[in-house]
C-alpha cells in the first residue's frame, strides 16, 4: 500500500481543510506498548508529568481528545487494568459525544506531546460524521510521532480490516502487529455478538491463523 499525503504542519491550522477538518466520532486502536480497542493509553516518561500537563495547558482552545490521568487516582473510573502502580498515562479517547478537529492539528499536538511519553503505535479513525475513509496510523519514537494515512478500501469495518491485513503482508518482521490484527479480530468478534454469527466465526477463525497461542 501506499500512504496518502499528510502534510506536516509547524502551526495549529485554522483553514479547516475539508480532507482533515471534520465532524468525527474518533476510534483509537493502539497496537503498542499494549493493546486497546477504543482508547491508546500512553504512559508518561518518568519525571515528565509536570511537562506534560503544562504542554496539554497550552495547547490552542480545541476539543481535544486527551486527558492525563493516574492509575492509582483513576483507576476505578477509567478501567485501568495494567501497567505499574501510581503510572502516569496520556488517554487519547474520544470524551464527547462528536469531535470537530483537524487531523493535522492532531498530529501537530501529539508531536509536542511525544517527548514526554514513552514509544508508542496506535490507529485513529472515524466511525461516521464526515470523511470517514481513512485510517491513520501514529508511531511514537525518538520524541516524536510520524503520521501515515492509508485509505480504506470498502466502508466502515470491513476496510479497515482490509487495511490491516495489507499491512501484516507487507510488514512480515512485525509480530506486535500481528497479535494486534488478532486481538482487533476478536474485539470485533465480540461486539458482532461472539460465536452465534458467521461474521464473528469468521474474525476468530483469522485471529487464530495470526496467533494461535492468542486468547480463545
């Protein structure tokens, strides 16, 4: 596959683009450094939290989908089942009921956030209220987060999945992403209602071709 252009932008963009501005129901599926569904929950760098929070402070007036919580503080209201105690986590979620925002000012913000969080690789869609055809990917390294957008091949999940397993193709080498492709197999298998339907056999039946010593 081929990425879509995304332009990389030094300033938060007011031009409301129609290509990346929008009326989002926003989808966060995070590969690493664990796996989610609907959320990325992105630990901070130790000694960074205070950066953080004043960087998330400063940002420019947007409905933005972050909120920096704590597992022992928020642990019982945000289903926070992993990672060390007292951890410090950037939740990138969609918090409203819609999200007017451009996608390129999610990416500007989430390059300024990147140096204080620890490495991390998620997808961010839209399930409705415009442009819903694409699927971008983050990868957080170095301080940094790179964007690619692939374009979906057919609507709403079916493509995505497309997407997915065109990636698997052509990244071989990658293993995390292969057990994320599994685990988002069987997500989707759950909500479809489990085993009853055929279109949930199905997702389990390709969650187990990708990793059999996966969850049943």
């Amino acid at each position: 596959m081929i990425p879509q252009p995304f332009p990389v932008v030094r300033d938060f963009v007011r031009d409301r683009d129609p290509a990346f501005y929008g009326r989002y129901r926003l989808w966060f599926q995070q590969v690493a450094p664990w796996f989610d569904d609907y959320r990325a929950l992105i630990p901070v760098r130790p000694g960074a939290t205070a950066e953080l929070d004043a960087t998330l402070e400063a940002l420019p007036s947007q409905n933005w989908p972050f909120q920096r919580i704590n597992r022992d503080e928020h642990a019982g209201g945000w289903s926070l089942d992993r990672g060390e105690p007292g951890q410090d986590l950037l939740s990138l979620e969609q918090l409203s009921d819609v999200c007017y925002i451009d996608a390129r000012n999610l990416h500007w913000a989430l390059d300024r956030l990147a140096v204080f969080l620890v490495d991390a690789h998620l997808f961010v869609r839209s399930t409705g209220d415009g442009d819903d055809r694409w699927l971008d990917e983050y990868t957080l390294a170095e301080g940094c987060a790179e964007v690619h957008r692939w374009l979906c091949p057919d609507p709403e999940w079916a493509g995505v999945f497309s997407v997915y397993e065109s990636l698997v193709r052509e990244r071989p080498d990658d293993p995390q992403l292969r057990r994320f492709v599994a685990f988002a197999h069987r997500e989707r298998a759950a909500a479809l209602g489990g085993p009853r339907s055929r279109q949930s056999r199905e997702h389990l039946d390709r969650a187990r071709e990708l990793d059999p010593d996966g969850a049943a």
